[in-house]
C-alpha cells in the first residue's frame, strides 16, 4: 500500500519560515519525481514546485520563487519544502505528490489546476497571520 505524509505545517506570522516534509512508502522512491501542490478553499489546487527523482532539476511557480525551496533525500524517502519570507497569501493546505514522469510534475508545476498524478497526500494546513 502506497502512502504519501505531509507534515510541519502550522501557524506562523508574515516573515516567519516553515519546513515541510513528506514521506513516502510502499513504492521505490527513488523511481519517483516529486512535488508540492497547495489549495486555498474555493480555489484550484496549484502546482508550485517539483524535483526530479535524481535531485538534479528543480522548478518552482512564480509565486513562491525565491522563498521556497524543494529538496529530497532518498535515504529517508522523504521531500522537503523550506518556505521563507512567509506571506499570508501562503495559507492554503499544502500537498506532496509523486509521480513516475518528472514531466508530469512539470506541467503541474505553476499549472492551475493541476494535473492527476500518481500519488498525493491528505495535505497539511499551513496558515500565516500578518
């Protein structure tokens, strides 16, 4: 059985910093491009980072560009996202996604709404106050 975990969500205040994690079992993680979806209620769901399976290519929406960060470690399974400079047009719940084709997560990536892919988790509230 597949599982995707987000977790490190929270309440911060405007400015503040946030580390994310996602954890992933029950596949070859190493075989998987992953990324980081994130909804507000009454939105669609946007694509707003991706990493390739090897860690090598990144890429990033324009509105979280230069704050947020995506890194994997394949020792752990586990995908980070280190968002920075926090900003209350951040508060959405965020979601880790998977997927076989670093291509698909590509074009989710910055897409509105995104695209299926193989995997997603339940997501985790982030929420910042100003």
């Amino acid at each position: 059985q597949v599982e995707v975990v987000e977790s490190g969500g929270g309440t911060v205040q405007a400015g503040e910093s946030l580390r994310l994690s996602c954890t992933v079992s029950g596949v070859r993680f190493v075989d998987y491009a992953m990324g980081w979806f994130r909804q507000i209620p009454g939105k669609e769901r946007e694509g707003i980072a991706c990493i390739a399976w090897a860690g090598d290519s990144t890429k990033y929406s324009d509105s979280v560009k230069g704050r947020f960060t995506i890194s994997s470690d394949n020792a752990k399974n586990t995908v980070y996202l280190q968002m920075n400079d926090l900003k209350p047009e951040d508060t959405a719940m965020y979601y880790c996604a998977a997927d076989r084709s670093f291509g698909q997560l590509l074009r989710a990536t910055a897409a509105r709404p995104t695209p299926n892919v193989d995997y997603i988790g339940q997501g985790t509230q982030v929420t910042v106050s100003s």
